[in-house]
C-alpha cells in the first residue's frame, strides 16, 4: 500500500508499487490532463510537480512519490504563478493540439516559481525537455516572457 | 467532384474554390415538438423580465436548430458544429468565426461542438466524404458557413419583428443583441430562440451575405481559439482520455514486419500479470493492418505489462525484409532509367542535348513518420447490434464504413464520437482506416471470447512510430540546363517512390494513368514557366503502407524544385529572387510573396556577422493547396559545422485571412515541423524492421533549436484557401538554400544530420 497526496488529496495505491506515476495518476485517480507521450522521459508531456519540482511522471514510480507532495495541471493552474501561466497561455493562444500543453504549462510554472524573470538561456534550460510536435514554441517561449511580467 | 480530388490535384486549378455550398436545412419541426405550451412573456438572459412564470429554466425549452451547423439555446450559448476534425490546426476557430460573422453573435457566447458522422449533412465536398484534409477546411466551408450564420440571423430578426410588430427591416444585430432603435427594444439571443424556431427557413437566394467592409470577426485578431480554455486546465477530452463504466484497456504486440505472421504464441506469463483480464488474438487484415495479440487489463501499465509479457514468434516469411541501403540503391537505379511521364511540355530531352550548362542532381529523402505527440489509439464499445467508437479522426465516414465492414454491421450502427486530435499531420486520415480496424477486430474478437466491456486500445510510442502509414521515401533525379542567357533550357525530373494511393480505395479517384499525382504535385505542374520540361515517375510497389504527412508530395518536391532552382539561379549569376521573378512572371501571388517576404527580410543586405560561425540567407516560394508561401531562412553555421536557424521571414497569401493570429501560427508550426523533418528525422530499415522507435533515435525539434519566425500576410480579397500544410514545404530549401550562401555546400540528401561537419 502507497500513500500519496495529489492535488492535496489523500490516495492510497495498492497495486504494483513500480507503476509509473502517470498511469496511476491517469487511470486510478483519473486526472487526464497530464498525458501519455513516450513513455521514456523523452517528451515531458507527462510533467508534474513532486515538491515542487517538475518530474516526468511517465518514469517515476509511485513508491518514489510516497509521502510527497504531487501536483497536476488540473491544481497548478489555481495558485498564483500557475494562474500567470496559464493567463498568458490563453493571451497569446498558444495551444494548437493541445496535447502536449499541460506538460509544457507545469514545466514553466516551475521555472517561473524559480526565476521570476527568466532569459532566452533560462527558458532553453528549462523548456527543451518538453516536445511539441506542432513547434508551438515561439508562443511558448512569448507567454512565459508575457507571465513573467505580470507576476514582476 | 471525387473524393480527395483537391489533395491529389486532379480538380482544375480553376474551379477548385468555386463548389457551391448548399445551405443544409435539418428537419425544424421535430425538436418543436412538447416545447410548446409555455407562458408567453416568459424571457431569458440579460434583459430583466417580469414574468412571475419565469422560473422556468433555459434549460427546459428546446434551442434554435436552424440549420446543421448551429444551435442557440434559450440560455443564450451558440453553439458551432464543426463538421472538421480539430487536431491543432485552428478549424474550430475558424468555422466558428465564419458563423459567428454573419449572425453577428458575440464571440464570447460561441462554443464548438464536433458534428456526428453524417455525410448527409457534413460531407466536404472538395473530399467528397465527410473529412479533414488537404488544408480544405476554409475553403470548403467558408459560403456554407456563413450562409448558417446568415439564416439564423434571419430567424432571430423574424422572430424579434413578429413579436415587436415592427418591420424586420429597422432591425438591427450587433454583437448578440437584436434591437430596434425607434421602439428602444432589445433582447438576446437566447431571448427568441424560440419562437425563432418557427420562423420559416429562408430560401438561400434570399439570403445577402456581409459585404467584406462590414465584417467584425472575420479578419479580426479579437477571436481568440475556442479550445484554448479547455486545452489549458487539463480538461480537453482527448482519445487517451476516454473512460467508459467497466473498460478495459488494450495494448497489442505487433508483428515487427509488414507482411510477418504470427506462428506461436506463449501468453502463460502475461497472463499471470496480475489484473490482466484476457489476451486476444488480432488477425492481420493483409494491406491495412498487422498480425497482433492484444492483452486487456484494468489499466495501461498492466496491459503494457503483459503485453511484454508475451512470447510471439512471427512467421516472416513473407514479410518485408530490405533494408534502407537497398531500397535506396533501387531507387537510384531506377532513376537512372526513363519512366511514365507525368508531365511534359516541349522537349525536354532536345533542350538538354546541348545546353550552354548543365546541372544533374539526385536527391534523398527517407521515409518519415507523423509522431504526433499523442499516439494512435481509438476506444471501442461494441455491443450486439451496434458499435460507438470514440476516437479523433479526419475520415470520419470512410472511418464509420470500414468499422461498420469489420463488424458485418450497416454505416448507421456505427456511431462516432470525434474527439481532438493530439495531433496528426495526416496520420488520423487513414486511407485504409488502419488503427480503426485494428481496433474494431480486436473488440470483435474480445466479444466473441466473451469480453463485453468497451476497449481503450492504446499504441506505445514505440508502436505508433513502428506502425507504418509513413511519408514515402523518394529519389528525385534531376537534370536542368541553361541557355547562353541564363534562362533554362529544358529540365527533366524523375521521380521515384511509393504510391500513397495505390491498394487504397482512393486508387481510382487519385491514380490516373499509371501516375499518382501526390507523388509529383509540385513539380509536375509547376508554375515556374520552363518552356522544355519532362517529369517522369517510377512508382515502387513496397509493402510498406505510406500515406499523407503534411503537405503530402510538396514535402519533397519543393525542396528538389526549390534547391535546384537556386543552383540555376546560381550559375546564371543572378539574384535568386530576380532569377525566380523571371520564370513567375504571369503568376501574381508567387510575386507578392516573393516580394513581400524579400522586403520584410531586408533580402540583398549583408547580414550581421557573428565570430567564428558563416552566415547565409536562402529563400524558396512554393505554392501548395491554392495557398502561397514564400520564406526566407538565415542562417549560422559554427566551425565544427553546426547549423542553427536564427531567424525565418514568411510571407503568406491565402486569399482572405478569416484568422490573421491562425494563420500566424500556422505558418510558424509548419515551419517548426518542416525543420525536424529535414535537420533530423530518418525511419530507416533493418530486414525490413523499422530501427527507430521513440524520441531518442527520431528526435524532435527543441524549443532552444526554434528559430524567431516573422509571418507577414498579404492583403487578399481572394476565396480563402488552407493554412495547415503550406507553410511546410518552404522551409527546407529556404534553410538547404541559405547553407549554401554561408558555406557553399548542396545538401541533397535528407536528413542534414552531420552532414555539414563532415
């Protein structure tokens, strides 16, 4: 048995403690904003936050989330740096399959509960872990300058 | 019109914008049906009402259907339905903005809704099923949705002069409000819906559309995305996000060949993967799909489990078995001999006997898959007499027929939930519906095992990368010679690969005469005017399934076109805009981009030196799905020979830009996904076993590698045409264009990869 907190919520796991967090998450919680892209780390479409810190689900079993505190897209758009993304997000229309955004969305909010005013570098450092096969990038990259602003 | 006649080109060039769009009228009548009886005096929305009846809900009254494409509620919501797939490309956007313009609604009260699969209402008659595709989506619908727009609009103002008793004509529409200035009434919406239901449908000659000075939302930037919201907080339903009550979830072993068989199979240790339900076997059905077992779990990470699990040996006898190294060789040898000719004028082979220069090149491109970030997958719930798929998709019917052909059911017991597409590019129109069928076998074969619960099938990325349906690989051998003045002479191209078409049932609609003119589009009919030109096609019958990958034949035709064209350019010494201008002189909207594109560039000046790395600028302008795309890249190239792309100056024209910030981001996202094409992408075979299967060996282009991106739109009163796909085909020879102005090098053979340090 695994206990887990996501979103602020209590859960327990009592399946196969290996099972990566993105299926549990997905299947037994039934949060699907955070998505399925490679299995391997390769994509970050999977991106949540483990104390904080952006991890890629797909990879990390439950039992390494046990007792920590785990955050989804469905919550990280409610506090005040996620509300800033997720404003500028919509601001400049970033979206264009979608799919990949969630993950693109954790990876900035995490970035920008760092650095409040982060450069190009800054952005590259922490952005390139997260594909888009529609190359939304330019926005991306735009809307985390444009969040930036608005939380400075 | 025949299906797909826009993509493969085979519509002339004229009369493709011209299909006439009935405006379809839905049966009104049924939905009146137990809505009436109310209090007359009963309102609703914003204006303040005095009815002591007014308890009764929105929700209670029937909408305003007044045709297919609308709905608008009591509660005030319009809602658009969008008979297109949305996969990222703005379609509902777009459809949306189109409506909205001519019923004059408030843009903040239109939501999307994606139409069921019904080709009587929303087939696109420039594909000829109900369909996505070929960058049709405006151009099909543009008059077909702003006549619905336009038609409600008359029954609200109907309704509102009925009840007001003042002349329709003093009314007024603005922003979702109907008024009349004189007698100072006003009400929503939502107000008349319905008694707006029992207006009579206007005749559609009656119907006056917007003159273009009067548009507010078309052409505006203040019509944000309408799945902006829903793909920003995690709740857009994708495919992968499907639960039904009791289902299970499906995660297959393929055959590792196109063509293997399954000989045995050990499933003992999957199914002791505890939460493992059962393990199915999936017939191949030979051309469309591969040999499979299939194992249901609870969830994913338990059917992945077991499906690893398994023992398979495969019978590959008679498989695919080359590897890329030999289907390139054939390929080349091929090119080396004459082929059907695809397209002539003059003499070519004359022209090129004696030319003052000559240039011979042969170029490679390898086959390529879609990888859309979300992988394939589809969620079937097949009961006794009747199937519901919930999937996102761009061939919805041809989709709904070939499920319906598993199952031994009629079209009409298969029902289709479109969903958004995490992606496709192409993939999600399957010509033989592949992942449809594989599906829709599997739950039949899980059925008759006694399996009823609905089934999730989820493809790894592995599995989809592995899976097929993938850009064709191609040579194109290319002869072209100048006169003593620099202008071509003659030139000849022989082109060889697969057919997309050929084994599909768009065959008859799209092969004619031996050539697939998807394989050529681009060359075949250029519209540079060279007086002597001959392209011929090899066409190579592989089991590899191929099929469309944004922009289809322009992926690769444009880069040869565009790369030798700049070669001539540069051994006539001229300026390759100039040398271009000549040869696009009766064609105005190359011409506009092309300038356009060189003006925003600042083409001619040197640019900004940067130590220790060469710079370059290279244009390419290629006309694709009646749009117009002219791009200019710069630019950097290290001493070890890394390229970066700093910065790429677009130029569009498609007609009228319905939305100026899509169309925008159109261009940008094809270019982002023509630069992973050419710097990087490769699915190659071993023993006929494709080697890459995830975003380690086929990587993607990274937000830090994404050049600045400039698009500027040229002013057009012109019917609008696709954004999807036409961004796509510039960028390669723009940046294959510019590496040659910083360092002197010809790449013609794709992917860049190293290329450049060697």
């Amino acid at each position: 048995m695994t206990e887990l907190s996501i979103n602020g919520v209590k859960k327990t796991h009592d399946g196969d403690p290996a099972m990566p967090l993105l299926w549990f998450i997905r299947d037994e919680v039934g949060l699907t904003g955070t998505k399925f892209g490679c299995g391997v780390a390769q994509c970050g479409a999977c991106t949540v936050h483990l104390d904080g810190n952006p991890i890629r689900s797909c990879v990390t079993p439950v039992a390494a989330a046990a007792g920590k505190n785990i955050t989804t897209i469905e919550a990280a758009v409610g506090d005040k740096v996620g509300a800033a993304v997720q404003a500028s997000w919509r601001k400049l229309d970033v979206v264009q399959c979608g799919y990949c955004q969630s993950g693109q969305m954790m990876s900035a909010v995490a970035l920008l509960a760092k650095n409040k005013a982060p450069t190009d570098e800054d952005i590259d450092a922490a952005m390139s872990g997260n594909v888009c096969r529609c190359a939304t990038y330019v926005r991306i990259r735009a809307a985390i300058h444009d969040a930036s602003k608005a939380l400075a | 019109m025949g299906i797909l006649n826009r993509i493969t080109g085979q519509a002339s060039k004229s009369d493709v914008n011209t299909t006439a769009a009935p405006l379809i009228n839905v049966s009104r009548r049924g939905f009146l049906q137990g809505s009436g009886g109310l209090a007359i005096g009963i309102c609703f929305g914003p204006v303040a009402c005095t009815s002591e009846k007014a308890a009764v809900s929105a929700a209670d009254i029937a909408p305003f259907v007044p045709n297919a494409f609308l709905r608008i509620g009591a509660d005030n919501s319009v809602t658009v339905i969008a008979k297109f797939l949305e996969m990222g490309q703005g379609t509902f956007t777009g459809l949306a903005t189109l409506a909205a313009e001519e019923l004059d609604a408030d843009w903040a009260q239109v939501s999307v809704e994606a139409a069921p699969a019904d080709a009587s209402k929303y087939a696109n008659a420039m594909l000829g099923g109900q369909g996505t595709g070929g960058s049709t989506a405006m151009a099909d619908a543009h008059v077909q949705m702003r006549m619905a727009g336009a038609s409600a609009r008359a029954m609200l103002v109907s309704a509102a002069a009925e009840q007001w008793k003042v002349p329709a004509a003093e009314i007024t529409v603005s922003k979702g409000t109907i008024r009349h200035a004189a007698s100072r009434k006003e009400a929503s919406f939502g107000q008349f819906a319905e008694s707006a239901a029992k207006q009579t449908v206007p005749t559609a000659e009656s119907i006056k559309l917007k003159d273009p000075k009067d548009f507010t939302l078309i052409g505006s930037t203040q019509t944000p995305r309408k799945d902006s919201a829903g793909k920003t907080d995690g709740t857009a339903m994708f495919t992968q996000d499907v639960k039904l009550p009791g289902m299970l979830v499906a995660v297959l072993a393929h055959s590792p060949k196109f063509g293997g068989a399954i000989k045995t199979v050990d499933d003992t240790a999957a199914r002791a993967v505890a939460g493992v339900i059962d393990v199915v076997r999936v017939d191949a059905v030979p051309g469309v799909t591969r040999a499979a077992v299939a194992v249901l779990a609870k969830n994913t990470w338990v059917a992945k489990q077991g499906r690893d699990a398994l023992v398979i040996e495969w019978d590959d006898s008679a498989a695919f078995a080359k590897s890329s190294v030999d289907i390139a060789k054939e390929f080349k040898a091929l090119a080396a001999k004459p082929g059907p000719v695809a397209g002539t004028r003059g003499d070519a082979a004359a022209a090129l006997k004696k030319p003052a220069k000559k240039i011979e090149a042969v170029y490679e491109f390898p086959y390529l898959a879609h990888a859309a970030m979300e992988p394939l997958n589809c969620v079937v719930d097949l009961k006794a007499d009747r199937c519901e798929i919930w999937n996102g998709e761009q061939f919805t019917t041809a989709d709904q027929a070939s499920a319906a052909a598993v199952l031994g059911f009629k079209p009409e017991q298969v029902t289709i939930k479109q969903l958004y597409a995490g992606g496709s590019f192409g993939r999600r129109a399957s010509s033989k519906s592949d992942f449809i069928v594989e599906a829709t076998a599997l739950a039949k074969a899980a059925r008759a095992k006694g399996v009823e619960a609905p089934i999730k099938m989820i493809w790894t990325r592995e599995d989809d990368m592995r899976g097929g349906y993938y850009r064709a690989g191609f040579v194109h051998a290319i002869k072209a010679g100048l006169d003593g003045d620099g202008n071509i002479a003659g030139w000849q191209s022989r082109l060889v690969g697969q057919s997309i078409a050929k084994g599909s049932p768009m065959e008859p609609f799209m092969i004619h005469n031996g050539i697939d003119h998807s394989s050529v589009e681009g060359t075949s009919d250029t519209r540079y005017d060279i007086a002597n030109l001959q392209v011929e096609l090899h066409t190579v019958e592989y089991p590899l399934p191929v099929l469309w990958w944004r922009s289809v034949g322009h992926t690769h035709t444009a880069y040869a076109m565009e790369t030798m064209i700049d070669e001539l350019a540069h051994a006539a010494a001229k300026d390759p805009i100039e040398f271009r201008k000549t040869l696009l002189a009766k064609q105005p909207r190359h011409l506009g981009v092309l300038a356009l594109a060189a003006e925003k560039s600042g083409w001619g000046k040197p640019l900004a030196e940067v130590a220790g790395k060469k710079r370059g600028r290279g244009i390419a302008v290629h006309e694709s799905f009646n749009t117009f795309v002219a791009e200019v890249a710069e630019v950097s190239i290290d001493e070890e020979g890394l390229l970066t792309v700093d910065r790429v100056v677009c130029a569009v024209d498609c007609g009228l830009a319905i939305n100026p910030d899509v169309i925008k981001a159109q261009m940008e996202g094809g270019i982002g996904f023509g630069l992973t094409a050419i710097l990087k992408s490769e699915i190659s075979f071993d023993k006929g076993a494709v080697v890459q299967g995830n975003f380690g060996d086929y990587p993607m282009l990274r937000i830090n590698e994404m050049p600045k991106i400039e698009v500027y739109i040229v002013p057009s009163a012109e019917k609008p045409t696709g954004v999807g796909e036409p961004g796509t085909p510039p960028i390669g020879p723009a940046v294959a264009n510019a590496v040659f102005a910083a360092v002197g090098k010809r790449i013609r053979k794709l992917p860049f990869g190293d290329q450049l340090s060697a």
